[in-house]
C-alpha cells in the first residue's frame, strides 16, 4: 500500500444556517474558528487535530450531490474522541445547548471498545462523543 492513514484531517457538513451552526460547534463543542471564507461560504473550526468545515448551502464550492442540508443527508455522523466522558455532564452541557440527546452505547472506534453518546446539532447531523478505550 502506498500509504497509511493516520487520522481523520476533516469532515465537511453542508449547513441551511452556517451561522447557527458555527454557534453550535464554537459554544457547544469547543471548537474555534480557524479559518474564515465568507466569500465562497465556508466556516473552518478545529477540532482537536482534525477539522470540521461548514458548508453554506448554495456557496460557490456546494456540491448538489452531497445531499441536502437540515436533512441529516450530508453525511451519517462524525465522530469525536473526548476526554474525560461523563456522561450525566455531558447530557447536562448539550441540554444547555438545546441539542437534541441521542444513545449512549458501547461502541468501537479507531481505539476499540468504549463509551459513546450521540447528539444531534441544530440541523439534525448526528455526531459521536467518543470516550477512552477500555483498559
């Protein structure tokens, strides 16, 4: 094989309310806006050591293909490592956030086995908090 992948460098979500939604993910998740390009409608937050970029619908660069924004159709879910998982603080902090809960599970991921929860943002995209790896 001619590479190796090492980890995921970005998502791209295609956003109805780009400002609603760099609101969510700013106040809600912590992430900081990196990179701003009003001018073809994209929003760029980090994310650890990936990046989540919004997409407005109708900018320059939207691709039709991709689905529709506020559908949960411009992709399945994006999933996030965080640390420390609690899952009563978590439920908590989303709920001031007026995020809609999902289901807490057992599930794996890039480390194994561990503890997840899903949410969902302002326009229905699901995304994964994923906590530590079992021992």
């Amino acid at each position: 094989m001619p590479f190796q992948i090492h980890h995921l460098d970005h998502i791209v979500i295609r956003c109805a309310d780009l400002d609603r939604m760099v609101a969510f993910y700013r106040d809600a998740l912590n992430c900081a806006v990196e990179k701003e390009q009003r001018d073809i409608g994209l929003i760029q937050m980090r994310a650890g050591r990936s990046l989540i970029d919004l997409l407005a619908a109708g900018a320059k660069i939207d691709r039709p293909e991709s689905g529709k924004p506020g559908a949960g159709r411009n992709m399945d879910h994006l999933c996030l490592r965080v640390e420390p998982f609690d899952p009563d603080a978590l439920r908590a902090h989303f709920a001031e956030h007026d995020a809609r809960i999902g289901e807490e599970a057992r599930r794996y991921g890039a480390e194994g086995f561990g503890p997840s929860l899903y949410l969902f943002d302002p326009e229905g995209n699901m995304i994964e908090l994923k906590g530590p790896p079992e021992a």
